[in-house]
C-alpha cells in the first residue's frame, strides 16, 4: 500500500503545480515535493526486491531503465536532493486583443493583353467619417509552460510529471502481477 499511496502523494503535487503555474516559487516548491513522493516509489519497490533473486532485481532494473522518462526525472528527484534545487526553465506566452479602426476607399483599373490602361474608375468617394468604436476590454492572456533544460523532448513539466506517474502505476501493476513487490 505504501507505494499507491505515494503515488497519490504525487499525483496531488501535480494538482498544486497545474494550480500554481503562475507563481513560479509555489511551482518549484510542488516540483520538489512531486518529485521526491514519486521517488519514493521506486526506492520502496528497490528495497523488496534487493533482498530477493536475481530475476526480481533484474525486473527492476529494467523497470527503471526501461523508460526515458523515469530515470530522467529519478535523477532530477536525486539532484535536487543532493546537489541543487530543481529550475525549469519558464517559457511564457502572451496574448493581446486589440481594436484598430480604419477607412479608406477603391479605385479600379482595366487593363489589356499589353498591360496598357484602358479604363479607370473608382466609385462614390465615400465622405469621411470618424469610425466609432467600443472599447473592448480584453484582457491579455498570459500562459506559462516550464521546461527542462536537460530534457531532449517536446514535453513540458507538467506533460513529463503526468507520464511519470503513468509510468510509475505501470512498474507497480507489473511487479504486482508477477509477486515480486507488493502494492
């Protein structure tokens, strides 16, 4: 049970990150904590299955290497523990609505196979006039995504975090399935 629960220890750490995504202190405080439950599952998986066989270790090892996603971010749980606070990098997209009025007026042209003009006319000059407009207010979006450095893929934090829990209930269900850990 212990490693369901920390996977739902996780899985409430990405709930606070998707919340707080536009206050980046909160967000890499979530990351860390995200990072270090998730950890847990594995590290719990390790230790019953250190002391078992070879094949049990073995199906662990596999596990873990198995998947890009989760040694990349079992090594960013370990550096933020042991070397340096966790940084994504904040990539930020900014959207504004704007009104702009105009006016203007046509003039057409005919012309022949050679190119020479051989009527010309445009129709009623329309009489100026100021162009009214509502105020629209529209206020700009603003959107945050953060990335990793490291990371070779497209996928932002938040899409990498939601595999790795993905990822992390694959290893347990298969583990399960095979006696070699327990829930």
């Amino acid at each position: 049970m212990r490693k369901k629960a920390k996977i739902k220890e996780a899985e409430y750490f990405l709930a606070r990150m998707k919340e707080e995504q536009d206050n980046r202190e909160n967000f890499e405080f979530n990351l860390s904590a995200f990072l270090s439950a998730a950890r847990s599952v594995l590290q719990y998986a390790y230790e019953e299955v250190k002391r078992a066989r070879t094949r049990e270790m073995r199906w662990y090892e596999n596990s873990v290497s198995g998947s890009e996603i989760t040694g990349f971010l079992k090594d960013k749980r370990d550096n933020n523990i042991h070397i340096d606070p966790v940084k994504p990098q904040a990539h930020y997209h900014v959207e504004v609505h704007e009104v702009i009025g105009f006016s203007g007026s046509l003039e057409d042209e005919v012309r022949d196979k050679s190119g020479k003009v051989i009527a010309r006319g445009s129709p009623k000059k329309p009489t100026p006039r100021p162009v009214k407009q509502k105020k629209h207010d529209v206020p700009a979006k603003v959107e945050v995504k953060y990335k990793f450095r490291d990371w070779t893929g497209d996928q932002d934090v938040l899409t990498l975090c939601e595999s790795y829990i993905q990822e992390l209930e694959k290893v347990v269900k298969d583990g399960v399935s095979k006696g070699f850990i327990t829930e």
